[in-house]
C-alpha cells in the first residue's frame, strides 16, 4: 500500500488536470449506507433499485415518497467526512479539480467542494412529477400543508405528484450535467474514482472514457470494483483514510 501509495502521489503531484468520480463508497464513513449494503429495517425487504424508478412511483406513490423519506432521515444527521474534507483540500491545491459525482446526498458541498458536478440530482430537494412549469419544476415541500402519511404532497401548481428531484433508473441524466462530466473526464490527465462500484451507467462508463484519452486511472475503494481492471493503481483502502493521506503528502 505504502508504495502505490506514494505513487498515487507523485501522480497527483504531475497532475495538470483532475477529475473525480465519486460514488456512495465515499459517504459511507458518514454513517449513509451504499447501494450495495443492506438496508435494515421495514426497507430492508425491497431492492432500492426497484424503488428508484418512475414506474414504482407510479404504481405506488406513497412506498416510495416514503422510501425516500426514510433515506433523507437517515442523511439529515450525517457530516461530512474526513473524505470528503480531503477532496475539499484537494481542490484548493488544485483550483481547476472538478467533482463528478452520483451521490444525491450534500456532503461534497457541505465540505466546501465548489461546482460539484451531480450526476443524479439531489434528495434534499423535490419537484412536479410532471415537469408541470417546465423541465425541472422545483417545489419547495416546506411551504406545502398535507397530511403527511398519505404519501407525497400536491404539486401547487397542478395539484399532482410532487417526487424527489434525483435521476430514477430508467430516466435520462440532465444533459448539461452529462456533457460536463463527460468533458472533464476526456480532458483530464488524472480521473479519481472513489467509492464507486461502478455498476450504474453512463457514470460507470467514464473511466474507461478518461483512460482511452490517455488519463491515468487512480481508484480508492476497500473493495474491488467493475472499474477496478481499469485502473492504473489501486489503493485499496477507506475513502476517509486514503484522501487524506494524499492529501497531507501534498501540502507536507
Ligand atoms: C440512463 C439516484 C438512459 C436515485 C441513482 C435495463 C433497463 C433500464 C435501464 C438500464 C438497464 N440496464 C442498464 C440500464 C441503465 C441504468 C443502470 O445502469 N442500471 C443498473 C442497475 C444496471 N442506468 C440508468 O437508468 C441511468 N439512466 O441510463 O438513461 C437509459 C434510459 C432508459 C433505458 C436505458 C438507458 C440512470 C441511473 C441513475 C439512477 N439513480 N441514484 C437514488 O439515489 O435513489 S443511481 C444510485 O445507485 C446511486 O446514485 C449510484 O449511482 C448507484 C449506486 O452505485 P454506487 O454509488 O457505486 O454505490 P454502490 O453501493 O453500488 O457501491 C458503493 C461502493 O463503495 C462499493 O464499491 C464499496 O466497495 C465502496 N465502499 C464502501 N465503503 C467505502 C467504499 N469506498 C470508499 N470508502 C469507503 N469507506
């Protein structure tokens, strides 16, 4: 480990460009459980891909407003971890270092990373399920009253289903966001994967787009992953302990 590690760091070191691409992995040391963990509990008998599409919704408005309830009470009390910190760090050394992320939670941001690229949208925040004002149509559920065990509230323009403003499987990524990720990941010289299973397209697709420019692949995640037989060194460790010790060696 010490020796990729100190490779890892001379890479960083020689690095004109980078990018990062971050997964659930990279929150998990803030107490938010991954994809691939278990949910416990009354959810612990659904898939959470099963839930996050706009057919479930559909066929069942409330299991899955209520699905996401459940995670947005399970995010409320999380912090930002040393990981997240690191990344911060990162981008001060680093000024042109963009993260691209799938996570819908806010820990980037609330760590102080600036023009945080989100792949998947946000579970803090809500809209028309039918676009109803234009695509998106944010709604602000705070201003809404409604019997709050009857699943979602009204839309208060059109009085149809509000729904959580994250991508569903099955649905289009925001284009400008896609674009933006894609451009980072074809005009660095050094792509970051952190936490990521890399199961989920397009986000799973974009190391390979970085490594066939020539950028060299840099993953951490304890794990492997279906991204880990394209990267360039490994280092096999918590997010919330390999970033920073990148990050320090930097700024020693
Ligand atoms: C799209 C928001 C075009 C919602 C998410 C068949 C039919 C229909 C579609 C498809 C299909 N086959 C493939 C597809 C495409 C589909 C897809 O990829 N499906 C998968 C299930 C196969 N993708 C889409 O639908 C995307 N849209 O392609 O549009 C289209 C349209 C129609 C039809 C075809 C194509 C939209 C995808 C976005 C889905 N929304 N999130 C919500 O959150 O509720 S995805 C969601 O799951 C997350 O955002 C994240 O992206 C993903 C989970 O992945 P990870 O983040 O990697 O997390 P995971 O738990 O998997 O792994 C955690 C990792 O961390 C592990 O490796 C672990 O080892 C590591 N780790 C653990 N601890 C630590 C750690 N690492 C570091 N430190 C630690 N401490």
């Amino acid at each position: 480990m010490d020796q990729i590690l100190e490779q890892a760091i001379q890479a960083l070191r020689q690095s004109r460009q980078i990018a990062v691409l971050t997964g659930a992995g990279v929150s998990k040391e803030s107490g938010i459980p991954t994809f691939r963990d278990a949910i416990d509990g009354l959810w612990s008998r659904y898939d959470p891909t099963q839930l996050a599409t706009p057919q479930a919704f559909r066929a069942n408005p409330k299991l899955v407003w209520d699905f996401y309830e459940y995670r947005r009470q399970l995010m409320r009390p999380a912090q930002p971890n040393p990981g997240h910190v690191a990344l911060a760090g990162l981008q001060q050394r680093y000024p042109t270092l963009r993260i691209i992320t799938q996570n819908v939670d806010n820990l980037h941001e609330r760590a102080g990373s600036t023009d945080v690229i989100r792949l998947h949208g946000s579970i803090a925040h809500n809209k028309c399920f039918f676009n109803c004002q234009g695509d998106p149509t944010p709604v602000d559920i705070s201003q809404i009253e409604w019997d709050r065990d009857s699943g979602p509230p009204p839309c208060p323009y059109c009085g149809r289903w509000v729904r959580p403003a994250v991508v569903w499987f099955g649905e289009m990524l925001p284009r400008p966001m896609l674009l933006r990720a894609l451009d980072l990941v074809t005009n660095c010289d050094l792509l970051l994967v952190v936490g990521t299973s890399g199961m989920v397209s397009p986000s799973s697709e974009m190391p390979a787009e970085a490594k066939a420019r020539g950028a060299l692949v840099i993953e951490i995640n304890p794990d492997t992953s279906m991204i880990s037989h394209l990267a360039d060194l490994r280092l096999s460790a918590p997010s919330g302990v390999a970033l920073p010790q990148l990050l320090n060696a930097l700024t020693a």
